[in-house]
C-alpha cells in the first residue's frame, strides 16, 4: 500500500515568501514493509524399549542477543516449550520487520528422567532478513549443529532403557531353604505317629 502526502507551507501573518521557484509541491511516497515470520518446529525421538508411559521433555530456545524478537510467550530472550513421548512442537512464530542477521540456539533441558540417556546437541538458527528489488523483506532460514554442519531440522533423540527387575545373584542357594523345613516338619509328623502306633 502507498501513501503519499502533499507537503504546503503555512505563511503566517506578516511574512512574504521569496523564492526563484514558485508553485512547487513535494510528494513523499512510503512503501509498507510487510513483516515476514518463521515458526521453528522441534522433532522429538524416543529410541531403545517402549517407555511404560510418555515422559515430558523440555527444550530451550535461547535469542543470541536480547534485542532479537522472539515468539510470544517468551520470557525475555529465552523459550521453552514441552514435548509429551515422541513428536514435534513449535517455539511459536517470530516476526522479522527489518533487514538484518538473527541467531537462536535451540537445546534440550536434561531433567534426568530414570532410564533416560538424553541427547546433548546443540542447533543454531540462522535467519538473514533482507530486502529483494521490490524493496521487499525476504527471509533466509539455515539451521546448522554444533559443529557448523548444515541440517534438514531440530531434531532431539532420547534413548529408553528398560530397568532390570531380574534379582541378582548374592552366590547364597536360597531355594534349599524350603525343602529342608518340609523335610524337618514330614520328620516330626513321622516321629510323633511312630511314637503313637507304639
């Protein structure tokens, strides 16, 4: 959308206006910039044995300086968002209204859950605002791990160990135990119906 404004100038009493150029007038054309956004997406795996229910797992979007925007619901220049079992969710959408380069990184909170081995990486978003020949915003998205390695997506893998409820060998025998008190307790029976017939 275009506006365009007619600038006048307003002669107060008294005062004559001298100039080599009469009747001029001066057009001032603004060009909205239409914001542009992204809503970055977390991919949650579980990996190992089936987990008896789903735990919930916390990741941590975390703006590398604090005047870049952030999605609503943040606090500060810091998300967090949860995940129930495997699956995905969003941070919640960041809106861009000027050129510049804007960087995230995104990790996942260790709140040590039994049986859990929890994913360490690190990602980085990286986002170049730009404008395009139409004085356009354009929006360039790269996510790359903690070594700088480009990546398809944000992407967590927990692993799920069953816990071993099997008892553990003490090297005590415990089953003679029994046998012996039945064997003890059919010797007493016996003696005392011996002694009875006699």
């Amino acid at each position: 959308k275009v506006h365009e404004y007619l600038i006048v100038e307003d002669v107060p009493n008294n005062y004559t206006v001298s100039t080599n150029l009469q009747g001029i007038t001066f057009i001032l054309t603004n060009k909205f910039n239409r914001p542009v956004d992204d809503d970055p997406p977390v991919y949650k795996i579980i990996k190992g044995d089936t987990p008896p229910t789903a735990a919930e797992f916390t990741f941590l979007m975390q703006a590398d300086d604090s005047s870049y925007p952030m999605p609503e619901g943040s606090d500060g220049s810091q998300k967090k968002i949860t995940i129930k079992g495997a699956g995905v969710e969003e941070f919640g959408v960041i809106t861009f209204t000027k050129e510049g380069t804007y960087t995230y990184t995104i990790s996942e909170i260790n709140n040590n859950l039994s049986n859990y081995t929890y994913d360490n990486r690190i990602f980085k978003i990286t986002y170049v605002i730009s404008k395009d020949s139409n004085g356009d915003l354009t929006k360039n998205k790269t996510i790359t791990d903690i070594s700088g390695n480009t990546v398809d997506r944000i992407q967590f893998e927990n692993s799920y160990k069953k816990p071993n409820n099997i008892i553990p060998y003490t090297g005590m025998l415990w089953w003679p135990v029994p046998v012996l008190m039945s064997a003890g307790m059919g010797m007493i029976i016996l003696g005392y119906m011996v002694k009875k017939n006699g």
